[in-house]
C-alpha cells in the first residue's frame, strides 16, 4: 500500500487558538481527522507528524525514503528560513509538496520567500484548511500514475 508522510511543523498544534483571523479556527486535531477519513477512501495509508523542533523534522524527512511514497508538508516558520530542511528535502528520492493555509505572498514581507519550495514538486498556499485536502490528493494522484 502507498504511504503518504504529512509533516507540519512549530506552532501548528496551536491552530484553533492562534491567530485566528489568519489561519481561521480549525484545529490540526479536525485536519487531521479529515485527512484520514480523505487516505481511507483513497485506500492509502497516512502517517501525520507534527513537531516544533527543526532537527526532528530534518530526521522524519530523512528517514522517509523507503517508508513513504509522498510527502507533504507545511514547515510553518521554517519556510522562510530552515536551509537544513531544505537540504533534507533535496537530498531524498521522495517526491514532497509544501503548503501553507495562508497566502504566504500576501502576508509579510519575510514571510514571502520560501527556501524550500525550489526543492519540492509544487507549492499550494492561501486556501486555509482546503491547502491540506489539494495537497493529498495531489499526492494520491501522483502515486496513481
């Protein structure tokens, strides 16, 4: 069965509660659970990873290769930023999508350049919970063909 590695990175387990005029009041709890019940009748599996600490991403991304098929991920903060999420990314055989529930290039200034998007196959931004529901079944197509 293809497996498909969802990795959200800092301050996503405070969605719900932070900023709510941005990222709106869906928790990742709800996301998630939308996610799987989207990989069960897609008849994949799904791994969801959350983590607020840099090189744990960097070691779940690394260790992909052989487990996943797909990654998606939203690195949060660490778009703008993460060059060792960035080198993880590149130096793997797994195809990775990157999204953002915001529009990343409607927001601030430092917000609007992603280091890590040069290194995936695409990018979905700005459609709040929806990014999520595009980037799986992007995943799931991919993996179809």
């Amino acid at each position: 069965m293809n497996k498909i590695l969802i990795i959200n990175g800092p301050n996503l387990n405070l969605l719900g509660k932070r900023e709510v005029e941005i990222y709106g009041g869906i928790t990742l709890d709800e996301i998630s659970e939308s996610l799987i019940n989207q990989a069960h009748e897609a008849q994949v599996e799904l791994e969801l990873f959350q983590s607020n600490h840099e090189g744990e991403i960097v070691e779940k991304i690394q260790k992909a290769p052989g487990d996943f098929k797909f990654i998606v991920i939203n690195p949060a903060a660490f778009t703008h930023y993460s060059i060792a999420i960035r080198d993880a990314v590149a130096s793997i055989d797994v195809p990775v999508v990157e999204i953002h529930l915001s529009n990343i290039y409607a927001r601030e200034d430092f917000r609007k350049k992603s280091v890590i998007a040069p290194v995936c196959l695409g990018q979905i931004s700005g459609f709040g919970p929806l990014s999520y529901k595009i980037a799986l079944e992007t995943a799931i197509e991919f993996l179809r063909k």
